[in-house]
C-alpha cells in the first residue's frame, strides 16, 4: 500500500492541504543536525493534531503510520501536537530498537484531523487498511 492509497481512504477525515517534506539522513551527520531537524519541523508542522506517515523515498515504502492527539474524558482532544510528536528524540525507536536513520531519505506527510475526528481512529484505520493488504504492518511500527 502506498502513500497515495493511504490518503484516500483518510482525506473525507481530515483538512486539507496534506503537509509533505522531505528530510535526508545526512542532516543528522551536520554538527547541529538535530537543531536543523527542529527547526524544519518548527517551520513545516503545526501544534495541532492528526496523523503523521513516513515514506522510505528511495523505494516509495510507507515505513510509520503515527498520531498525536487522544480524546480526554471530557471529549477535548489534548496531550501532544504532530508538532511535538516529531520533536521528539527518534534515533532508535525505544520499543521496537529499529534505527530509523537506516533510511536515506524520509518523506513526511502530515495530515491534520478535522474537528471531532479522533487521531487514534484515524491512524488505526489506515494500519487496519494497510495490514490487510500487506498481511503485515509499516517497518516501523511494532504494533497495532
């Protein structure tokens, strides 16, 4: 399943424009890497909620499909933003100890939830669509 797949069976749950960019493996070789990293995504993604997916480019392979964003008790959507989610460190995912920096280069695709639209259901319907086809997950997403 591919990255255009995928936001089709996504676009009637979220607003559009879809935020795409791309960062290769090199910046994290530069003396502050990292801080170009979070300045890129500083620049490129907002504090709001909704699902993210990353695109191994060199092959065109859906690696992650992740979220920000749960609904609380009182039904407000809160805890962290796609922004802060992808601030944080992802050198080696902690779960699954797969290097990410393996990769070239990723594509991101940020999609944000329209209102009342649960991040959680979205990410988990696109997982759902894409096991079924592929009879497994994304590389890096170590469970569903």
């Amino acid at each position: 399943m591919n990255i255009d797949e995928l936001k089709n069976i996504i676009l009637p749950y979220i607003e559009e424009p879809i935020v795409n960019f791309e960062i290769k493996r090199q910046i994290f070789i530069e003396i502050n890497g990292r801080k170009i990293y979070n300045q890129i995504i500083r620049d490129r993604v907002d504090k709001r909620f909704g699902i993210y997916v990353w695109v191994d480019k060199t092959k065109s392979e859906v690696v992650y499909i992740g979220m920000a964003g749960k609904i609380k008790t009182n039904g407000s959507i809160g805890s962290h933003s796609v922004q802060q989610r992808l601030l944080a460190s992802r050198d080696i995912d902690k779960v699954s100890e797969k290097d990410i920096q393996t990769i070239d280069s990723l594509e991101f695709f940020i999609m944000y939830s329209k209102k009342d639209e649960p991040p959680a259901y979205l990410e988990a319907l696109l997982l759902y669509k894409y096991y079924k086809k592929n009879k497994k997950l994304p590389k890096l997403n170590n469970s569903f």
